[in-house]
C-alpha cells in the first residue's frame, strides 16, 4: 500500500497514510479530498492495496514507509545553512565541512532519482529510498554534532516516567504542585548522541519531585528543588553524585524556597513564598512567590523582589546580572503581562528588558542569556491559561525592541517567517513542537527539551536557526527534561554589592519627566508635582478583585506624599527602601497626567535613575545637566497626615459630609425620585454590600466567608453611590502605555459636575485634591486589608515577621495612623443651600426662534443644500448651514449652559455632515491609533472593542492635532477647513430645535437616532473572579434607568441602539439639516477657549491659539443622553487626547453669491 500512498499524497488536501490501513480508516476517505481530477477508480485501488497482505507485513512496511515519506518531504536547506555556518563561523574547527556538503548535494540529486524511480514502479527504487534515508540520517548527526560548541561529553538532564511533568499551571508556583508521587531522578547522558548511555546522579529515596537545576560555573555542584517534609527547599549535590546537601534551612514550615541559580560570587539567588503574598484572581488562596538571596550556606537571606504575584526562574546572564519573570497585576489585563525582568545579584537596578506593557508574548518562561551575544535571550513564550509552562521557542534581540513582537526575532521552528503578535490566552495550546528549559550554545544552536507531537514523549533536542530539530536523547517510557552540558563555563563578573543595609531608604533620580513616550505631547511646565505611591499587597487568604475596591484596584493603595518637580522636569528625592513604588506626574491643579500601571524598588542606600516618563531601560539619563541633580534629595511632603492606605470612609466621605449629605441625605426628593445616598455607613443601617460571582465566593477563605456573612462584600453607601461617577481602570484594562491623560481626572462625570457648579457646591482646595487623589488611585474603598475583613490564619503577622527575618521593610502598613480627628474639621460651617433649577425666561432683544427655520436655503432652487469633495481617495460630505439668528445655552441645563444668548450666525458655512473617519484622519496622520474601549466588554483574546475601524470616528485626537488635520485639509482641497465654533456647532445641531436634544426631550428613544450609553454598554461581561458585573443605580423617576458597569460608565437602559463603543459614521438617523451624530457617538472638538456664558464671540473665546481649555460638545457613546444635549458643554486642555472626543470640520464660504453662482 505505501507506494499508493507515497505517489498520490501530494493530490490530496491534507492527507497522511493512515496509522491503521484497513478497510474502516480507507473509508473515511472521499472524492472531495482529491484535485486536479484524480480519478474515483484511483482511489478504490488505493483500497485494495491497503487491505492486502498480512498484519505484521503490513506494520512492517508501515514503518518503511514511514522513513520514505520522510524522505520525500525532506528539506535540505536547513541543513545546508547550518553546515555553511560552522563552516564559516569556525573555519578549521569543522574541518569536516566540505565533506558535509557534498554528501549534502549528492543526497539531494540521489533523492530525486529514486523518487522517480519509485513513481514508476521501479522494484529497487524502495530499498534505494531507504538507503538513502539511512544516509541521510548519518549526515545530519555527523554534520550537526560535529558542531565545536558540543565541546563536552556528558550531558545533565532530568529523567522523569512519562506523563509525570512536575509543572505547575501558569498561575501557581510549585506550591501549586504534588511534592510526591514521581518516579524521577537527576540523569547523565553520555556521549551526546541518540545511543548515549543514561546513568544516575541522584534519585530521591521516596519519589520526591526533583528539578529546577543550576550547574555551578565549575561544573563540580549542581542546584536543584526537593521537598523535605511539608515544604520545598533548596539542595546542592556534587556532580560525582556525591555530598548531598540542603542549602536552603527551612526552618520554617509555612515557607517554601525553591528554583535557585549560583552567583558568580559564590552566593545564591532563589525563589521562596516567605513574601507571604498570593494570586489574587484566586482570592489569595494560591501563594506567591518573589526572589531572594543567600549565602553559600544557607545562611544571610535577603528578600531582593517586593512584587505583587509570582517571580520565576532566576538566572545568571552573562554580564553578572540575573534575568527573570515577574507578573505584574496591577490596572492591566491580568493574563498578559509577564515582563522578564533584569537586576543586580544585590536587587539593584531592577528593570524591565522585555515586555513592560506588552499584549504578547503572554508569558516568556525559563529565559536565559545568550554568551557572546549582548542583549539576546532565549526564553518559552507560553500563555496563559492552557498548557503549563510549555511553548514556543523564541529568539529575543533587546536591542530592536522591548515590546510585543519588535524584539523577538525568530521563533525556533520559524525561519524566514515573520513574527506577530497574537493576542490570545491560550496562545500555543495549538502550537507544535513544544518547547521548555532552552539552554544556549550560541545565538544560533540550542539544546532544549521538546515535544514533537501530542502524544509524543518529551526529549531532549539539538535544535537551531535554521529550523534543524536534531533528537539527542528521546526514550518512549520517559520524559527528559532540563538539559545542561556537564562541563565548566566562564563565571560572568561578579557585580560589587551597591547596598548599604545601614539605611532604610533610597535616592530617586529622575532626568525629565517629559522625555519618553509616557507624556509624549504634554506641554513642559505642565507637570508640577510626583506623587509617590506605594503598594500593599494581598495576604494569604485575603487578596484578591473588589475587595480594597469595587471593579478597579487589586492593591491598597498607600499614599506617601509629594515632591517638586524642577522646571526642566527633572527631580530627586528620597523612597523608602524595599517597598514596591508608583510615581503619578501631577498637573496644577494635583490631577494625575500620566498613571504607572506597575511598581519599582529601590534597594538600601540605592540611587535609582531614569531618563524620563516610560523611556526604554537601556536609556541613562545624564546627571550633571539637570537642576535637580545640583541639589540635595528631596524629601517626600506628606499628605494631610502620614504615609496610609487611601481609604474612603477616612479621606473622602469627611468631604462628603461637608459639601453633599445636606441634599444627599438617603431621602427621596418631593417629587419621589431617588437620587445618591452619600452618607457615611454609620448612618446608613439598611446597607449590606455586594454579592461576589459564583466563581470568586468559591475561592473565598473560609473565615473571610463567614466575614463576609455568606458572599457578599461590604464597602459604604456612599462609595458605592460615587464610584459610577469616576471613570479609571478597570480591573482587566487595557495592557498598553496609556495615552497621557487617558484616566484624567477631568475625565470623571464626578469631576466635570463639581467644576460646573454642582448646585452652587464650591469645593476648597483640600476637600478637591481628596476627591481627585482618591480618583487617580483608581477608587479604592478600603486602606487596610484588616478593614475588608479578618485576615485568615494571622497572614499580617507572619509577613512582618519574615520581612524582619530577611532585611525587609518593617512598617506595618495595617496601622492605621493617629492623624486628625477628621479630615476638614474646623473648615467651616456646612452650607446645605441647595441651587435649585429655575425656569429661567431668556430676557434679550425678540429672536425669532430657529424653529422657524426649516432650512431655508431650500427654499432657493439654485443654492445646494450639500456637496461632496474627495481627499486621497475618500470622499467627505459636507452639509450647507444657513445663516440666521438662535438662543443658546439650556434655560434647564447645567450652571454654564446659563444665562442664555442671542447668538447670530452671519454667514452660511459648510459642515461635515459626519465627523472625521479614522480611514480619512489616517490620510493626514498616518501612524493614528484611535485605540480600543473595555477589554471588560469580551473574553480573554484580544485587546478589547476596537475604536479604530475605517469608518469609525477618530478619537484620541488632541485639539491641536484637530486643527493640524484642517490646516492640512486646506491645502490639500484650496478650501479654507477649521473646527467650528461653539455656537456654530449648538446652532448645526439645533437644527432649528428649542428641545435638549434635536430629535426630542430626554425621555424619546434614542435608538434610532443617537449612539450613547444604553442597555448595550451595560451587558454584563464574563466574570473574573469578582463582583457580579452590573452595579444597579436607581436614579429614574420610579423605574429602573441607570446601571454601572464595573464601576465604570452609567447607562440609561431604558432603550438599545446596539452600539457597545463607537458607531460607523451615519449609522443612526440625520437631524432636520442633514447632519449625523451630533448627539453621542463622540464628543467634538471646537475652536472655542471654554468661557462663562453670556456668549460673546468677540471676548476672543474663539481665537485659535493653544492656550486654555477648549469646548467639546455632543456628548459620546459612554455618555447618557441628558450628557448628549444640544447645550451640554464640556472642555479639556488643547493637548489632551481624550478617549472619546473627535471632532467635525467646518468649511468657511469666502463668497456667498459667489458661491451661489459658481454651484
């Protein structure tokens, strides 16, 4: 049958010689399979042969002609390129390589011929194939392990019964995996070919797990992992199989240490849970993990990492400092963010060198330096959810990038096939071979333990560049991993300690602030101030989603202070040591222009430098030119009190109780409708919290269950009532830098209302820097994990004690601090005047109400009411606006909607009857990304809700970059484009309308007409281990309007437009004057400075100049229609790229009659 077979593959679409060929497989095959009209009688002798002959002949040509097929789809070229490299990298070091190659192409022309032979049934040809195949097979050994970097005879691997990995899921530690129950033991290989003899170093006496090994540079001593007891702990072992030793104490039976790797200076780095953290998605009931440092002995151990979940496999790279993987869970997405990580032996200079802020890789496993080859890694690129550990092989250069696919040059399979990335949680469940513990040769050969197809055991593997998979070690009945050549390797230099264990804190260096990508576009002098922020993490047994905070922070949030930033945006000044830092930029008015989404730490007495906002590590900024560096360190200016947990009750209900439970008072209003109830708890009884998903109650600790009384968790009354007024990251966000003012303050619905004068609420500057502090720290409820609920099993206490143990920080940051009795007392009196809405009568000269102006041009036959005009290929429409007269503002509206004016509109004008594509911006601005909207809205793949389709509005525009496009537009068209302005825009909008919106009164459907926030944006998401998703807020008149989605957006969901983030342009139904979306979608830029009203377009409000705040108007698809309003004002600083705001153009006609004529 295997001539059939071999002859007809190629005809067939995906089709391989069946393992069992008998009638009940040959079946499964049919006509379909077959193109270019290979005949149906083909295929019934294809049968035939199939079935004929014995069992055992049939097993037996089976594997022939397995080898046959083999050689058939043989690719010489990998092999060519590997035997011209030796040749060529060492010269006289492969003396055999010219033989190599010649045997090369003599099998290449012999293959052909046989191959031709064989297709026509030529009765030798078989046994020529597999000569051939045997050839083959000498060549490419002798070829591949002639290689002089296979300079040793013996190599060290790990030989464990098949089936028994020993690998933890991706989320757990090896706290995470059984201790015992293996059938494994640490191996030597010897010589390094397939018929290399295996003989024993060490096998534990009762299956205990063995594994994560370190050879010492001397080859003489190995590290590796084992359980002793209830714990895993730290051996050293002589490669004689001699002087068994425990390096780590573990004199601690709650504290496992494990995954360790020789220093050059003869100490130890290792990996150990005396941290005491844990994973929060799972709610603190899996442990954590971060690196530490030893002696030879055992003995002097310092904890060197203060990070939030786990850090994994530690190795020494060949300039002295120790790589590793660390995941980081604070704001982004959870299941994408394991940069490797880059430090000192001492735990100075920690830095990201690959992936900070990086969708893909998902996770970068086992990394390690390459010799020879500055700035290369060879690491796993695994997911994160799925398979354990395993993955892809992939080559990283640090030089050409540190993010996403820039700097991953090759994957191993892959040569000559670019690299992507590919947002998916389980990236490479699919993906085969499979790849783990890669040890480095060079930049080019590897040996690595692989698994070649599903059910396939693991081996160990010769593997290179070009895409050779040479097998050194594989055995059917065993798994090989962790392959190490048993031989002496040159000690990196050992780095000097930079510590000074004297002090208990650090020096902060910072070059410019504005330098780097993170405040890319931000006006020097804008940042004023740093905040200095640090983390506290979970315990275990209390960590975990919406515990600190209600969909936003997974960390209390501690708030250390302030310090100055210089006028050329340099600053210095004094951390605390091994603490877990963020640093927020800070405008005048104390908002956060920037948020660090992750921590850094700063070790005793370290000088910590950086070049400026989010710049790539390998940037050193230059001391002696900034002013900050003349000067001593700054001290951090404390804020109102202490170094503490940010918690609600304490720092923002006090200015609640000041300016708001007047009104807010949990009473409905005369006329029935409830509105925030923003008393303390204490005044509040009926309040009993919020119910956690299925998912998370069932990773609650026992004592936080009964704490909690079942499974709900509490917050306050008012925190609950306030937070759906704050936008900020949600609790699975976007893993991507943020757009510099992304999470402004000045963003929040809460922050707008109070700066348009909130029913007369005037906020002193204290009561407004707690508010918008409280904002930039993401919204968190709780400043203490105790305040939550008990922590289980006295985690709090056992954390101090191990931190006082191994030189950590010894604060206990559950103390709460004796500040002031309560914050803003002695402030003054509470004004519980209410400015309660009039009917305000528009007082003024008599206009004729724009009601009456149902477009009045087409009354005139010769004058077109629209006209379109192509700019590089994409066609703009853009609609006539008449001249006329019209009352602006809302007699109804907010404070600066009032008083209203009499605006006249001059002149006809042109508008776009759309606002500006992202196809049609990218004509201008090639590079535009308009972004992505709540990764919350779908499942773990993927970044989130693209905002960035062709025929979506551009968003993420600033001001400035809107009047760049019409500038541009100008001279591509020799028409004269601008933004409109403020009363341009109301009056377009109006259409001739008196009511708040052009299609009706804020209580029409809207879904025909607008795209804003409805019962589409508040679809409850899947869960992740949180509360359920839908916050509840009855704020209608007696029905159900408004829900809150993570905490995050309100939403009237009385009605649906089927628009979760924006629309296509002119998706919904025009106004009266032709034109789309002037309510929702997005927001829109005009040329007008924000001013109080009485509107006066000679005050030079509409100038074009960058200075002040600039008018949006419109209202988003996040925003509720009473936001959407023709009158509603908003404004952000002309710098700023706002995540909803885009903008429309408008067309001024020079000529009226002129203009007339000529159409």
């Amino acid at each position: 049958m295997g001539r059939f077979w071999i002859i007809v593959e190629g005809c067939f679409v995906g089709l391989r010689c069946p393992d069992d060929c008998r009638w009940g497989a040959a079946m499964k095959l049919t006509k379909t399979s077959f193109r270019n009209g290979i005949l149906t009688s083909l295929l019934c002798l294809g049968l035939i042969l199939s079935v004929s002959g014995s069992a055992a002949a049939g097993t037996s040509a089976l594997r022939n002609d397995n080898k046959i097929r083999y050689l058939r789809n043989f690719d010489f070229e990998p092999l060519r390129l590997a035997i011209d490299d030796l040749i060529e990298t060492f010269g006289q070091g492969y003396p055999n390589g010219s033989e190599y190659q010649q045997r090369l192409e003599s099998l290449r022309t012999a293959r052909k011929t046989a191959l031709d032979s064989f297709a026509q049934d030529d009765d030798s040809a078989r046994n020529n194939l597999l000569r051939l195949k045997h050839d083959l097979d000498k060549l490419l050994y002798d070829a591949l392990l002639s290689n002089p970097l296979l300079d040793f005879d013996e190599l060290i691997l790990l030989k464990r019964k098949r089936g028994q990995l020993g690998l933890p899921v991706n989320h757990k530690c090896n706290t995470g995996i059984e201790r015992t129950g293996y059938d494994n033991e640490i191996a030597v290989l010897g010589p390094i070919r397939p018929n290399g003899k295996l003989r024993t170093l060490y096998c534990p006496p009762a299956g205990e797990f063995v594994g994560e090994f370190d050879l010492n540079y001397d080859a003489k001593r190995m590290l590796f992992t084992m359980p002793t007891g209830p714990t895993w702990q730290i051996f050293e072992i002589k490669t004689d199989g001699t002087g068994l030793r425990q390096v780590s104490h573990g004199e601690h039976p709650d504290v496992d240490n494990f995954d360790a790797c020789y220093l050059p200076d003869g100490r130890i780095v290792f990996v150990s849970t005396a941290s005491f953290t844990a994973v929060p998605c799972w709610h603190g009931k899996e442990r954590a993990c971060n690196i530490y440092l030893m002696d030879a002995d055992g003995g002097n151990v310092r904890q060197l990492c203060f990070d939030q979940d786990l850090d994994l496999h530690p190795a020494v790279l060949p300039t002295g400092q120790v790589i590793f993987s660390r995941w980081d869970y604070t704001g982004p997405m959870h299941i994408y963010l394991r940069p490797l990580m880059a430090m000192n032996p001492d735990g100075t200079g920690q830095r990201a060198v690959y992936g900070s802020n990086s969708y893909w890789p998902n996770a970068l496993y086992y990394p390690r330096g390459i010799p020879g080859a500055p700035g290369k890694i060879i690491a796993i690129i695994c997911g994160y959810h799925g398979v354990p550990r395993m993955g892809e092989l992939g080559l990283i250069d640090t030089t050409k990038g540190w993010q996403n696919a820039e700097g991953i040059v090759q994957r191993i399979p892959g040569r000559g096939k670019p690299v992507k990335t590919v947002i998916r949680d389980n990236l490479v469940d699919k993906s085969w071979p499979k790849f783990l513990h890669p040890y480095p040769l060079n930049d080019k050969y590897f040996l690595v333990a692989a698994q070649r197809a599903r059910k396939g055991p693991w081996g160990i593997y010769l593997v290179d560049v070009f895409d050779n998979i040479l097998p050194i070690c594989v055995r059917p009945e065993f798994d090989l991993f962790e392959p190490i050549p048993l031989k002496k390797t040159p000690r990196p230099p050992a780095i000097p300690d930079r510590v000074d264990l004297a002090r208990d804190d650090a020096v902060v260096y910072l070059d410019d602030v504005y330098a780097g990508p993170g405040l890319a576009g931000v006006p020097r002098g804008t940042v004023k101030k740093l905040r200095i922020l640090a983390y506290h993490y979970g315990y275990p047994g209390m960590a975990g989603p919406d515990k600190i905070g209600c969909g936003g922070p997974w960390e209390v949030m501690r708030i250390l202070g302030t310090v100055d930033v210089h006028e050329d945006g340099s600053a210095m000044f004094r951390v605390p040591a091994n603490t877990p830092l963020s640093v927020q930029p800070l405008d005048e008015q104390g908002k956060a222009v920037q948020l660090m989404r992750s921590w850094f730490s700063a070790m005793p007495g370290e000088t910590v430098s950086c070049v400026g906002c989010h710049e790539q590590s390998r940037q050193i900024p230059v001391l002696s030119q900034r002013s900050a560096a003349a000067r001593r360190p700054a001290q951090i200016e404390p804020w109102y009190g202490p170094a503490r947990g940010f918690d609600f009750e304490r720092e923002v209900q006090p200015v609640l109780d000041k300016y708001c439970v007047g009104c807010h008072d949990g009473k409905p209003r005369p006329d029935g409708r409830k509105i925030a109830d923003l008393r303390s708890e204490r005044y509040a009884r009926n309040y009993h919290g919020r119910e956690l998903t299925k998912l998370g109650a069932n990773r609650l600790h026992p004592v936080v269950r009964k704490a909690f009384g079942g499974t709900k968790v509490k917050y306050t009354p008012a925190y609950e009532a306030l937070v759906p007024y704050i936008r900020r990251v949600n609790v699975e966000d976007h893993v991507g830098l943020l757009v510099p003012g992304e999470y402004h303050a000045d963003t929040s619905e809460l922050i707008q209302m109070l700066g348009k004068g909130h029913h007369n609420v005037r906020l002193d500057d204290e009561a407004r820097d707690r508010l918008v502090t409280w904002i930039d720290l993401n919204g968190p409820c709780h400043g203490t994990w105790g305040e939550v609920g008990p922590i289980p099993d006295g985690a709090d206490r056992r954390r101090l004690e191990l931190r006082q143990q191994y030189k950590g920080p010894t604060e206990n940051p559950e103390v709460i601090p004796n500040i002031v009795e309560k914050a803003l007392k002695g402030k003054g009196a509470i004004d519980r005047k209410r400015d309660e809405i009039r009917e305000t009568k528009y007082v003024g000269p008599d206009v004729h109400h724009p009601s009456s102006i149902v477009h009045p041009l087409g009354l005139r036959s010769s004058v077109p009411l629209f006209k379109t005009i192509e700019v590089d290929g994409v066609t703009m429409k853009l609609v006539r606006i008449p001249a006329g007269r019209f009352i602006m503002g809302d007699q109804n509206g907010r404070t600066d909607e009032r008083p209203l004016s009499a605006v006249s509109i001059d002149r006809d004008f042109w508008l776009g009857a759309f606002e500006i594509t992202n196809k049609l911006y990218r004509r201008f601005d090639p590079g535009h990304d308009s972004g992505y909207f709540a990764k919350r809205f779908q499942g773990p793949d993927g970044p989130g809700l693209s905002l960035a389709g062709p025929g979506q509005p551009a968003v993420r525009i600033s001001w400035q970059r809107a009047v760049d496009f019409c500038r541009w537009l100008s001279r591509k068209t020799g028409m004269k484009f601008t933004l409109p302005t403020e009363a341009q825009w109301e009056y377009a909008c109006r259409a001739g309308s008196q009511s708040p919106l052009s299609y009706g009164d804020l209580e029409a459907d809207f879904s025909r007409w607008a795209n804003v926030a409805d019962e589409s944006l508040s679809v409850s998401p899947k869960p992740t281990g949180g509360l359920e998703s839908n916050i509840v807020a009855h704020f209608g008149k007696g029905i159900l309007e408004s829900a809150v989605f993570g905490g995050n957006v309100l939403c009237d969901i009385r009605f649906n437009d089927h628009a979760v983030a924006t629309a296509n342009v002119g998706g919904y139904r025009s106004n009266s004057w032709g034109l789309y979306d002037m309510h929702g979608n997005v927001c829109e830029w005009t040329a007008t400075t924000y001013k109080p009203y009485p509107y006066k377009a000679g005050d030079g409000r509409n100038g074009q100049t960058e200075s002040g705040r600039k008018v949006v108007r419109g209202g988003s698809w996040c925003d509720r229609p009473v936001r959407c309003r023709s009158a509603f004002r908003l404004s952000y600083p002309a710098w700023q790229r706002v995540h909803n705001v885009g903008f429309r153009v408008v067309c001024e006609i020079e000529s009226q009659e002129h203009e007339y004529a000529a159409l």
